[in-house]
C-alpha cells in the first residue's frame, strides 16, 4: 500500500463502537480507500513478520468499519490502524479512542476547555483503603502527592481523597481539578501561569485583572480571590514540580493533591504525606476484575482469573481495560478463552502507549539503560551489575538509575532495583528494535564477567562468604540459565564452578545438580572433568551412589587440575558403600596428589573418619590431629568444621556422651554460621541421639522434626535415612515398640536400595536389640547375624565387634572367636 502524503485524521470525541467505525472509515479515506482484501492481505503480511499465522477474514475486516457491531478485537484493531499507514505517535490517540469506545477513557480530568470543577470517583476504590484514609487524614494547608508507574490507579485515588475532602468540608467548600498533561501524546504540559489562569478562571476572576502578569503573582491573586473558603485542588498528571511551584505557598485553608507518574523532588518538602502507587494485591486485582466482568464470572472461573490478573501485572488501568473489552464480547467466550487471547498479544498490550509517553520523555542514554535492565535475567539487579552492563562509569549511571526511579519506570527493593513485569515487556520490545544483537550479547558478557569477578571473591575454596552467597545466588542462578541464550557457555560453567561448593553444603543439591548439567550442555573441553567432579559429590550426598562413583571415575584422571580432589571423592563414595579399605587407598592417593595444604587436610581427615569407622580408634586420633594443622595453615574454614563434627562422633563412639554432645552443639552453630546443611545435619544426630540417652525426649522430638523437615526440604536422602535411626531410637524411649520395629525395617529397606551397607549394618544391629528385647529371640539372632555377616563382608570391624558382643549376651556364653574375622 502506498502511504499518504497528508497528516492522518484524528478519531476525534469517541463514545461508542459506532464513532470509532465512523473515524475508521474517514482514516480508510485518507489512506487511499484500500479494498477489505488488500487490507486483509496487508494484516497477513504484517502477522506473519510477527511470526503470527493467523489470517483475519475479509469479512471480520469489513465489519470494523460497520456500525452496530458489539465487539472489536484489540489486535485486529492495532493491526488495521498500522496498514492503513498511520505514523506511531498518531496510533496513540487512536487506541485512546479505542479505550474510549470500550467506556473507559485515559484520564477522568479534562484536558482542555475551561472547565476545572472537580469531577466524582468513575469506580469504587479497591485495595487503595490504606492509601485513602492516610491521604485524606492530611488537613488543612497540606499538599499530598501521588506517584507511581503509569495504570497503577493515581488519579482514581486522587478523586476518592479529594472528593471526600469536599464532602467534609460541606456546601461553602470549592472543589477544583486541572489536568497538568504531563504525558498527554498531544499537548504540551501547561505551564504554571496557564494552570492558574484556569484556576482563576474558575473563581470568576476577570483576565483583565491577570494579563501578563507572573506566576507567582498570579498565584497571590488566587489565594486573594478564594480569601477564607475551604478549596480542594486536584493538580493531575503533572510533568514537573515546576508546574506547581508557583502556587506555593498555598492557602491556610486549602487541601492540594498532585499525582504525577515521576518523583517530584523539589515539592517533597513541602509535601504532608507522599504515597508511591505500585501494583494491586492479587485479591485486590481479582475484586477490581469482578467489578468489571461481574462477580459470577470470577467465581466460575477462579483459576482464570487469578491468570487474567496476573497477565495484567495487577495494575488497575490494565484490569479495567482487559475487564471492559471482556464485557463487550459474546457470552460464547470463557474467561479462559479471554485468557489465551490476552497470553498471545504482548504482555504490555494495554499500557503500552502510556509507557511510550513516559519513554519518550528520556534521554536516549537512559532509554539505553532502561533496555539493559530488561535484558538482566534476575529478580533485582544492583547497580554495580548495572555499571558493568552500561560500560560506564558508576556516576553516569547512579544519575541514570536516579532518573528511571524518579520516573517510576524502575523501582527499589532491599536487594537493589527492580522492573514491573510490564516495564519490563516494554523495555525489552524496544531492544529488540533499537539495539543491535551485538551490542546486547557484549552487555550480558560484561554482566557475567562482573559476577565471576565478584564470586570469586567470595566463594573462595574452603572459607566461602556465605551471607554474600546466599543474597547473590537469585542473580547467580538466573544468568546461568539463559547464558546459553547469548552464547556465554565458558562463563556459564564458571560461575557453576564458582557457587558448587556453597550449593551442595547449603543443601540445594537439586539445584546444584540442574545447575551443574545444564554446563556440562555446552562447557569448554578444560571445564568438563572439574564438572563432572562437582557432579559426582552432589550426586552422592543425594545417594546415587553408582551414578556418583561413575562420574568421579571420569574425573579422575591425571590431566584433571583437581585429580586429588577427584580421588577423595571417590573415597566418599566408598566409604559410603562401606567399601572402607577401598575408601583407605583411594584417601592416601588423594592425600598424595593433593594440590595443596587445603586438598591434603581434607583427604586426612576423611581417612581419620574411616579409620575410626574400621574400629581404628587410636590411629585415627592422631591423622584427625595431622589434618587439622594443614587445615589451620590453609585457613580452610570448612576443613576445620568437618573436623570438629567427625571429632564429636569419634568422642560419642568412646562413651563420652555429653562432651560429645557439647562439641556437636558447638558444631552445629558453626556451620549454621557458614550455612552449611548437610554437615550440620549430621552433627545433629550426635544431638538427638545423646538427648534420647538422656531422657530428655521432648527436646529430642523437636530436634527430630526440625532435622527431619531440612533434609527433606534439601533433597538429601541419604541423611533423611540415616534419621530413621533416630526416629526408631525415640519410638523405643516412648515404649513404642512394634513402630519403632516398622521404622527399622524402612531404613535397612531404603538403605539397601542406596546401597549405604554401613546404614544397612547399623539399621540391623538396632533392629535385633530391639527384637532380642521383645522376646523374638530367633528373629533378633538372625538381625545380629545379618549385620555382623555384612561388616565382616566390609571390613567394618567397629560393627563387626557389637554385632558378636549382642550375639554372646544373647547365647550367654563367652564370645567365640571366629577365624574369618582376620582374614
């Protein structure tokens, strides 16, 4: 289609489905008079560039021009008007025409004409309540100020205040409203003097009386004619505080509202009450769709609707928007169906003009900004991380971020700033189409490369900055997701690397593992083996052990920066398979090709832990003491916690109880400190187990219960098994007995399907005191046969000796030794 030459028409006043068929027709006049099927071609065309597939009929076409319809697709409508050759700043007046013929205009405050008298609420107030009675508890002489995003419901507020001003004030009291037109997409914001000029024209003073004559004094002229009648005065959509300075100060007996969608700065002093509007509360949004489509609708379909209120980003001018247009269709469509519709048109559908109005006011620097943020995949962003995006300097942009908060357009929160989800649809609309592929890609690597770099910092080997980890994994785990989206696969793998060990000892080893998959996707050749090594020690503290070891065997090769640390993993798996002499050879390797005094610690201590489970006692003590110089020379803070946990279970295992217990508790703290779940977890259970000793068996449920929802809440099974120990302990303290029974046979079950024999031994040794206790003689032998059968097999000789010490007291004679024990 070829486009005019001549300006487009405007709608002009729209009320109804008919006047906007009218303006439609005169709008297909000026450009040209197309046929329905070129227009319906040319909406095909420009569906298919959006990569939509459906086609509109020519007679859906013709009939936007029709009067007496009863509905008009938003899109169709959107669609129609840009064939038809109208420029993208004119479209705004038209999808306000739009809104118009729906009977919902942009703004309850004339624009224009003389008229200023304050116009009543257009909709009942919901979910402002609180907002309402702080404003309209302001007396007289105040100024309130409203802002906040554009469609978040300010000017409504504004005429619920102001009007129950004027209700309070009685019949002598003045009611005035102007409309500053801050963002009008036609007329300029008015200046101060031609604000006064109509407030003075409302008080019936003559312009004679005020021709050329300043701001201020105009201003002194209208307290002058208002003299001691109450006044309430709406300032509405106001650009800048400079519109209102003049009127300052204000009459003694004048209440001043000013709503604006920016930060009025120079008027906050001034300001008695300032209230910032951002988005309605799910049930507030559902109450304010209900008021539009009816209560009935809502409540068929409930699910639906939250849906409905949720694409709408619950901010009121969307819902009554979405409601309206919703009202005028046939009753054949669900709200379901409305649903799909709106999910298919762009998230900022409805409140894009009124954002384009507010971006169009930026500079092109901040516009600039303003796009990078949308890019930034996490739920806030700080401003630092802003600065690496920008590539500017720290006080270009902290001015930048200013303006967008001042604007409204971001918002703060106590991690930093954050964009509506609607802000946010817009802003990354209009980086599509203004900011080259290129130049976004080479922002998100300036972004990850700021993280690695900040990381790093505080994820250092062995003493990790927990607090900084914990408030930066959101951010952390969001660019990991979408760095495949912009080509940042090695930088994706390290901060994997980088939050691993933090993950996996914060008991999110789900999360580890997707994480840590997700690299290993698309990872360089030199990061796959240390990967595969991190995978391998989340797979088994989840208790896939076969999975684990066949990872770690991967990892484990020479030309692997972290083979010792691979080893030592593959001792873990061992020891946990009860596979102690195995776990032994794999532990002094690790110990030999340790890259450091932190790996050497770490691998002695774990072989002090398997030499005290192998029975070991007094060897063990003394590598415990060679492992903790290393750790302490590698200020390895984590080393030196695992430590002083497998120390107390050492004391525990030599009858010292309640020392044990006191270390544990010490313990505990400690990695609660550093945020450490599965250790803390399993020092615990020297807790609950001496508390049981003890009697004190209310603190030891409690503890039980706390421990049991971490585990499950961290996706560790293997912990939440070895609690089943516990669990069956307390049952037998409280005389409960055949559960106790029940609970034992769940863990050796769940035991044996991980394959953790050294749990599966323990379980039995329980099982046949328990049972031996009872009177079931027989069934209890054969338990303690079981277990002492499967530490013989493993060489667990701490389990071996109390399997044939209940067998002797059970057969009460002395203990006969058995020749397979030493071999």
């Amino acid at each position: 289609m070829d486009l005019p030459l001549t300006l487009p028409p405007e709608p002009g006043p729209v009320t109804s489905l008919d006047d906007l068929a009218r303006a439609l027709g005169e709008l297909r006049a000026w450009a040209g008079s197309p046929s329905y099927a070129v227009l319906t071609n040319a909406i095909a065309s420009l569906r298919a560039e959006r990569g939509d597939a459906r086609r509109p009929g020519k007679v859906t076409v013709y009939d936007c021009f029709r009067e007496g319809r009863k509905r008009l697709d938003v899109q169709l409508f959107a669609d129609l008007i840009e064939v038809m050759g109208l420029p993208r700043r004119a479209q705004v007046g038209w999808h306000q025409a739009y809104r118009s013929a729906l009977g919902q205009p942009m703004t309850a405050i004339p624009s224009g004409g003389a008229s200023v008298e304050l116009p009543p609420p257009r909709t009942r107030l919901i979910g402002r309540e609180d907002e309402l009675t702080a404003l309209a508890g302001c007396g007289p002489g105040s100024i309130s100020l409203i802002v906040g995003l554009a469609g978040a419901g300010k000017t409504e507020l504004a005429l619920h205040v102001a009007n129950r001003w004027l209700r309070q004030l009685g019949p002598t009291a003045l009611g005035l409203a102007v409309d500053l037109r801050g963002f009008d997409p036609d007329l300029e914001p008015l200046s101060s003097t031609s604000v006064l000029t109509r407030l003075l024209g409302a008080v019936n003073v003559a312009p004679s009386r005020f021709d050329g004559m300043a701001a201020f004094s105009m201003a002194e002229l209208l307290r002058e004619a208002v003299g001691v009648r109450p006044l309430v005065l709406l300032l509405d959509n106001a650009h800048s505080a400079g519109q209102v300075l003049p009127l300052l100060p204000i009459g003694r007996r004048w209440r001043v509202i000013v709503t604006s969608r920016r930060r009025l700065a120079e008027l906050e002093p001034s300001s008695h009450h300032q209230v910032v509007l951002g988005e309605l509360s799910h049930t507030a949004a559902i109450q304010v769709l209900a008021g539009e489509i009816g209560i009935e609708r809502v409540a068929s379909e409930p699910a639906a609707a939250a849906q409905m209120a949720a694409r709408c980003g619950l901010l009121a001018l969307d819902l009554r928007l979405a409601g309206a247009a919703i009202a005028t269709e046939s009753d054949d469509w669900t709200l379901a169906d409305h649903v799909t519709r709106l999910e298919a048109l762009p998230a900022d559908e409805m409140v894009r003009p009124a954002l384009w109005l507010s971006y169009q006011a930026l500079t092109e620097p901040v516009r600039r900004l303003l796009r990078l943020t949308a890019l930034h995949p996490g739920p806030w962003v700080s401003r630092e991380q802003l600065v690496a995006m920008a590539g500017l300097s720290p006080d270009v942009v902290a001015n930048q971020v200013l303006v967008l908060l001042n604007e409204h357009l971001l918002g703060e929160t106590p991690s930093g700033y954050a964009l509506h989800d609607l802000v946010r649809a817009f802003a990354l609309r209009q980086a599509v189409l203004e900011d080259p592929r290129s130049q976004q890609v080479a922002a998100m690597r300036r972004l990850a490369d700021a993280l690695i770099t900040d990381a790093r910092a505080h994820a250092v080997q062995g003493r990790p900055d927990s607090q900084w980890l914990e408030h930066h994994l959101p951010v952390l785990q969001a660019v990991v997701e979408v760095a495949g989206d912009w080509d940042l696969h090695a930088e994706r793998s390290q901060l994997v690397l980088l939050a691993s060990e933090f993950l996996d000892a914060s008991g999110r080893l789900m999360m580890a593992e997707e994480l840590i998959r997700l690299a290993l996707t698309s990872a360089p050749p030199a990061q796959q083996l240390l990967l595969r090594r991190k995978l391998g020690r989340v797979l088994e503290l989840r208790g896939d052990l076969v999975a684990a070891l066949a990872e770690l065997a991967i990892a484990a090769v020479p030309e692997n920066p972290e083979y010792g640390r691979a080893l030592n993993g593959l001792g873990n798996v061992n020891k946990r398979l009860g596979r102690h002499r195995a776990s032994v050879g794999y532990y002094c390797r690790a110990a030999r090709f340790a890259a450091g005094a932190m790996d050497h610690g770490r691998a002695l201590g774990n072989l002090a832990d398997t030499l005290r489970l192998m029975g070991h006692e007094g060897i063990a003590e003394p590598v415990f003491d060679a492992a903790e110089v290393l750790s302490r020379e590698a200020d390895d803070v984590v080393g030196l916690a695992v430590l002083a946990g497998n120390r107390c279970i050492l004391v525990e295992q030599r009858g010292r109880i309640e020392q044990a217990m006191g270390l544990a508790r010490a313990s505990v703290e400690r990695f609660d400190e550093l945020g450490f779940v599965g250790p803390s977890l399993i020092v615990q259970q020297v807790v609950i187990r001496g508390l049981i000793t003890f009697g004190e068996l209310a603190a030891a449920e409690e503890a039980l219960v706390e421990a049991t929802a971490r585990a499950h809440s961290t996706g560790s099974v293997l912990i939440e098994c070895e609690l089943g120990l516990a669990r069956a302990a307390l049952l037998v303290a409280h005389g409960r007995r055949v559960e106790a029974k029940a609970e034992l046979a769940r863990t050796i079950e769940e035991a044996g399907r991980l394959g953790v024999v050294p749990l599966t031994i323990r379980a039995y040794s329980e099982l046949g005191e328990l049972l031996c206790a009872t009177g079931e003689i027989d069934d209890g032998v054969n338990a303690h046969e079981l277990a002492a059968a499967l530490a013989r097999e493993h060489g667990d000789q701490l389990e071996l000796g109390r399997a044939r010490q209940a067998l002797a007291r059970v057969r009460r004679g002395p203990e006969a030794d058995d020749p397979q024990d030493h071999q």
